[in-house]
C-alpha cells in the first residue's frame, strides 16, 4: 500500500506544480524589449498609424498586444482598407 500512497502523492504534487505554473505564466506578460529591432519596426508603425491599437507613448509593447495588432492590421488590409500602403 504504501506504493500506492506515494505515487498518489506525487500526483497531487504534480498537478499542483502544473496548476501554479499556469497561474504563473498567466501573472508574467511577455515584453518586447526595448533594445530589440522589432521594437522599433512596432514604433515606427505606430507613428505611421498602421498599429493604431498601440499607444505611441507605451514602451515596452507587450508580444500579445503587438501580434493582436498587426493581426487586425492584416485583416485591414485583406479588406482593402490598409494604412501600411498610404
């Protein structure tokens, strides 16, 4: 019995690491580094009006916010409604 005992102790604990690493990694938004090259290509499409969803004043940008972005910048421009050819 004490097998089983063990090895369902070490399920609750792993379930447990797995649960707190996902709250973790929910808490811990992912920045583009200011110092990174596309950082200044997100900024100068922002000055350019192409990302309008992001602040111009807002530094560091954050990954999911930049890729939201540039995805409804795509899909503007699918429709034929595009600032990225102005």
């Amino acid at each position: 019995m004490v097998p089983v005992r063990a090895r369902g102790g070490s399920a609750v604990i792993a379930a447990a690491l797995v649960a707190v690493s996902a709250i973790a990694r929910a808490q811990s938004p992912v920045y583009i580094p200011i110092d990174d090259p596309a950082s200044q290509l997100v900024d100068a499409l922002v000055a350019r009006g192409a990302l309008p969803s992001l602040g111009a004043l807002e530094r560091p940008h954050l990954a999911g916010a930049v890729r939201d972005a540039v995805d409804s910048a795509l899909a503007r421009a699918d429709r034929g409604a595009s600032p990225l050819t102005a």
